[in-house]
C-alpha cells in the first residue's frame, strides 16, 4: 500500500491509473477520444470509480492501489461507456414516464446500465473486473438495452451482493453529495459532450470490424438519432384534427351574422364540433403480435389527442379485406381479426363509408400495401412500423417487387423503439 501524508491512507496514484487509461485506449482505440475527455478527481467517498454527468471521473485511492492495471482499464471503459450511452438521461426519462423515485430505483437503473455495458465488454484485450455484474447474473439475456433490463427484474435476492454499486450521476442520472456538480471545475459543457460523442461514433463507423455489435448499434443512432415518434405521432394527428375543415360543420341553432345583410333570408353558421378519427389497424400476416400491441395502444394514445372522446374514435382492421368497423371503447377490447395479404384500400373504403365520416384517418401499418390511387375526402396520417429490406421477402411470386411508399398526401410518422 501507497503510504500518504497520514502514513496510513494511500494516495491516488496516477501514474497506474494513467496507465491503465492508456491501456484502455489501446485495447479500444475506438474509445480513446472519450477516455482522454474525462478530468479524474481523486475521492475517498465512491468504492471504486465513477463518473458524473459532466464527464468528471472520481478515483478511490485504496480502489487503485490494490487493483491490477489490466483491471483498471476495463474500469475505465466501463465508466466512460455509462457516459457515452447517455445512462444518466435515460435514466432520467426513464424515471419521469414510469413515476420512479428514490435511491432504490437509481441503484436498480445502474446495475440495468452495467448489465447493457458489459454483455460485450470485456476480452479482446480487456479482463473482466472483479464484481463486474452480467445479465447472465440476473438470469437475463445478453444484448439488451438498460430499458430492456429495467422491466425484467426487480431488487431481491439476485441484487443484494450489488447494493455497494455506485457509478455515480453519469451512470444513473441521481446527483451525489461528493461530486463538484455543473459549476464545478473541468466539466465539460453540453456542446463538447456531444462533439466527443460524434467523434467516438466517428471512428466506429469508419472501422466497424474493430467494435463489438452494441457499440456499432449506438454508433448509427449517434448519427441518426431516433425520433420520439410517440409526440410525433401526437402532434400529428392533433395537427390534422385541428386544421380547417376538420370538424367544421354549419348550423341553423345559430344564425349566421351575414342574415343581417339578407332580409328575410335565415343563413346557417359555421360551427366547430369534435373531430371524428378512423383508425386502420394493418393485420395482414406481415405485422407481428408486438406491433399489433403496439397498434392498441396507439389507438388510446389517440383517443387522447382527440380529448379524450373514445366515442369519436372508430377502429377497422384490414389484412386483403376490412373488418368491422369498431367504436372505441376500450383498446384491450378491440379484436384485430385478419392475417392475409394486405390491402388498406378496402381499410380506407371500409373508414370513409362509415356515418357520421371521420375527419381523419390514422392507418398503423408496415407499408406492405397498395395506396388509394387518389386523395381521400379527409386528412391522413400514417404510422409506419419500420422493416428491415435485408429481412422482408416482399412478394415470394416476384422476389424483386417493391411495394410502394406511402403518398405524398399522408402525414407519415415511422414508429420505433421508444
């Protein structure tokens, strides 16, 4: 043991620590942009080392004086992964939707984000740390995202040998009493946060062979963020419900104020009323169970940004032909019936035939259909769950048939992971 100025408690030793960066940095040379960004800190207060959400990483002496080098620099990837990834604002997120508070939650959120780190972590150069927490520990599976994991297991008897686990705010978005916090000394601002971030996926995209698949996956949505296509999705039918001619219809309860102009002449006025929303629900064959739910569940969110009037919602499902046209009344209660081919012509017929006609129409699909060939009377949204061209046969009579994408003359939202 290093003796300090108390002759009892080491000090930080950083010519080791620095080492072992450098090791880090050889063995992912990918990483290196990242791990040179962080300021350590040496801190008697975390057990081992962590980081804050403004890339400071605090060292325990007594956890660097008694852990091998090859160690540490698993360690130090581990810790500047937790920023890279953004754990601290997903857990943030992640808390506010699900209404999660306390210490408890966080220390659940930062064993979810080590188990998203270190599925792939180690080997290739790097040893895995002593205490370091798998999925396999939890009886999950590799692979997965924090999110993921954080719905598949709760703290009890598989967690209690991880309650000493602490990497700090960067891992699980709650601030600690021993960090120096945003007005601190040596963090670093949003905007070089974010410029590391590029240059890491940078250097990942340019050598893919060198990463392991997790990082390569955050590599592309670095460079194309997925959007939050629930409030896009949102917004956009609440835009085509709200838009002129949407729900507008005259009335004689009130006259129009132009009568004055017109003896004897009783003219109707334009009145707004509540929006009427048809949703085509896709359930050919090429959607699958999880999307069908998906599907449900959008169909409340909709309901939702229509005011809550279920009963101005209406619900078709359509493979090749439509089915019944369903009033909302509860989205656990709607049979989405079909499993053939697809064609949302018929949905469209099947939406705009119903009495009173819909304002909207909503059509949550895979895009595996024919289109109408004309605009239909009202505005259109469509949701649009992704596929994958290399994982689609789109037509096993004409393998080289591409199915056209949807009109110019719909609102198209694709949907995706949350």
């Amino acid at each position: 043991m290093t003796s300090g100025a108390t002759g009892t408690r080491p000090v930080l030793d950083r010519d080791k620590l620095f080492a072992a960066r450098l090791q880090a940095a050889r063995a992912r040379p990918y990483l290196a942009t990242a791990l040179f960004a962080l300021h350590t800190v040496e801190s008697r207060r975390v057990p081992t080392m962590a980081v804050d959400r403004h890339w400071r990483c605090y060292v325990s002496p007594a956890f660097v004086d008694r852990t091998p080098v090859e160690e540490l620099a698993a360690v130090w990837v581990h810790e500047v992964s937790h920023l890279l990834r953004d754990h601290h604002g997903r857990s943030d997120r992640f808390a506010r939707e699900h209404g999660l508070t306390g210490p408890a939650e966080r220390l659940r959120m930062n064993i979810a984000a080590d188990c998203e780190i270190n599925d792939d972590a180690f080997g290739d150069g790097l040893v895995r740390p002593e205490g370091a927490v798998q999925p396999v520990h939890l009886g999950l599976r590799d692979g997965e995202l924090m999110e993921d994991y954080l719905r598949q297991f709760r703290l009890g008897p598989r967690t209690q040998e991880l309650v000493w686990l602490d990497c700090g705010s960067g891992a699980d978005g709650l601030d600690r009493g021993w960090e120096l916090g945003p007005d601190g000394a040596d963090g670093l601002s949003e905007q070089e946060r974010d410029a590391v971030r590029f240059r890491v996926a940078q250097g990942i995209i340019g050598r893919p062979g060198d990463a392991p698949k997790g990082w390569q996956r955050w590599a592309e949505e670095a460079f194309h963020p997925s959007q939050p296509w629930r409030e896009l999705l949102g917004a956009a039918i609440r835009s085509a419900v709200s838009g002129s001619g949407a729900g507008d219809d005259y009335s004689y309860g009130r006259p129009a104020r132009r009568s004055a102009g017109v003896p004897g002449v009783v003219l109707p006025s334009l009145r707004r009323r509540p929006p009427r929303v048809a949703v085509v629900v896709d359930t050919s064959g090429s959607v699958s169970d999880a999307e069908l739910g998906s599907a449900l569940l959008e169909v409340t969110a909709i309901s939702r940004a229509v005011g809550g009037r279920r009963d101005l919602v209406t619900v078709v499902s359509c493979d090749a032909a439509a089915q019944t046209v369903h009033p909302l009344c509860r989205a656990e209660g709607i049979a989405l019936v079909g499993g053939g081919g697809t064609d949302l012509r018929t949905g469209f017929q099947a939406a705009l035939r119903a009495r009173p006609r819909p304002d909207v129409v909503v059509v949550l699909t895979d895009g595996q259909t024919p289109w109408p060939d004309a605009r239909p009377s009202c505005r259109t949204v469509v949701g649009l769950f992704p596929r994958r061209l290399e994982s689609v046969s789109w037509d096993e009579d004409d393998p080289d048939y591409v199915p056209d994408t949807p009109p110019d003359w719909a609102r198209v939202v694709e949907i995706g992971s949350p």
